[in-house]
C-alpha cells in the first residue's frame, strides 16, 4: 500500500527533478540527487554507476527539451531511511516501468538504485 509519508513525498520530488530536462542533462542537477553508489539497470539493458550515467545524460544533446511523461507515482517507505517509488513513463514513444529506491544519505534523500522495464501498450493487462 502507497503512503505519503513525508520520506515518500520527498523522493517524488527528486524523482520528478530527475525528469525534467533542465535537470538531466545538468552534471551539477544530477550530482545533487544521486547517491556515491548509485546503480542503475536500464531500460536499454544497460547497467550504469553515478559517473557514467551522468556522462551519458549531460552529453546527450540532442534532446528536444520536451519533459518525460510519467504516470501512476506511487512510493512506500520500507524503512526510516528507504522509500521505493514505481511508476511508468512515456518517451517519444518508448515506455517503461519504473523502480526507484531512494536512501536517506546525510539529511538528503538521494536515489541510490533504479531499473526500467520496457513494455508496450499490447502487453497483458496487470493481473
């Protein structure tokens, strides 16, 4: 079950900064939400750590600045200093579930893990 916790509506904030285009292709913006340990596994299947995701967002130039759609936010705190988020987004026609975990890290929430999973608008129904 979602709540709204004050933890949760923290890291939907950050994870909503992350979307916006001023943000993702800023090293400085980025650096601020990430956490040292960042991970990532890809909706392309890629697997990315904090320096290499931010290389490859901040070098990513041909962005037409539209801002990434999301749906369905949701977030649960798991603990005092963990809040998981899911969602989908829709990017010039790709679209992705999404996960994030956010870790409470010397007073900031930063996100310290992400996985995206393709999918399409023919996939089965959620049971």
């Amino acid at each position: 079950m979602a709540d709204r916790t004050p933890a949760v509506e923290a890291a939907i904030e950050g994870e909503l900064r992350l979307l916006a285009p001023e943000v993702r292709t800023s090293p400085e913006l980025l650096g601020e939400l990430l956490h040292p340990e960042f991970t990532e596994f890809g909706a392309s299947g890629t697997h990315w750590d904090r320096a290499s995701i931010i290389k490859a967002l901040a070098a990513n130039t041909h962005r037409t600045g539209r801002p990434i759609v999301n749906s369905r936010m949701r977030g649960v705190q798991l603990a005092d200093d963990v809040v998981h988020l899911t969602f989908d987004t829709e990017s010039n026609g790709r679209r992705a579930h999404r996960s994030s975990l956010w870790r409470l890290y010397e007073g900031e929430w930063l996100l310290w893990f992400h996985q995206g999973t393709p999918f399409s608008v023919e996939s089965p129904p959620e049971a």
